[in-house]
C-alpha cells in the first residue's frame, strides 16, 4: 500500500498532468509519422513533417524550449540533410527507378526474387 505522506502531495496534484502530457506526446509522434508516411499523398517532405512535430512539442509545452535546443546534435543534422541532398538528387535524376527497373528485369524467376529479397534485408538488417 503507498502512504501518502512519502509520495508527496506535489506528485498526486501534477500526476493527472504529467499523464495527460503523455498522451499529447504520444499524439504528436503518431501524427507526425503519419505525415512522414502519407507524404506521397500529401506531398509534405519529410524534413518538414519532424519540424512540424518538433514545433508542435514546444508549443504543446511536452517539451520546454531549453530541452529542445539541449537535444540538437548537429552530427545528426548535417548526415540528414546529406542523406536527403542525396536521395532526392537520385530520385530526380532517375536512377532510382533506372536501378529499379534493372533489378526487375535481372531478378525475373521465383528463386531469384527470393535471393534479392534475402539478400536486400541481410543489408540492411546489419546497417
């Protein structure tokens, strides 16, 4: 049984608050995921769906402006932006779907797609 006197009545006003907060995060992932994921049917870039999120955990108080700016890791800004520099030079210039329709067309028989398919998770499970 808990006593009340070691919890605290502090933590019995805010509980209710800390766990509504909570859910308002957990909304604001999904939501934002939702919008990474959508982005075909959208057409809102992934960069700008994570600010979205980022923006609405500030302005939702789950986050305070301080724990935002303490998170930055400006190694992990600069390898997104070249990964997205990266990928969408090689969407617009076509190659994904060059390499793609490659792929298709060497890997035509059951026991090969199977192998590429294997073989393509093995890559990326060890990434």
């Amino acid at each position: 049984m808990i006593n009340l006197k070691d919890v605290g009545l502090n933590f019995i006003i805010l509980s209710p608050f800390i766990f509504h907060m909570e859910f308002i995060a957990l909304f604001i992932a999904i939501f934002t995921y939702l919008m990474i994921a959508l982005r075909s049917i959208t057409k809102i870039p992934p960069w700008a769906s994570m600010f979205f999120g980022g923006v609405l955990m500030i302005v939702t108080g789950v986050i305070s402006v301080d724990q935002a700016y303490s998170s930055i890791n400006l190694d992990v800004i600069i390898f997104l932006i070249t990964i997205f520099t990266f990928s969408s030079a090689l969407e617009i210039s076509g190659f994904l779907r060059y390499l793609a329709y490659k792929l298709v067309m060497k890997y035509r028989q059951p026991r090969k797609i199977i192998f590429l398919y294997f073989s393509t998770q093995v890559s990326f499970l060890t990434l």
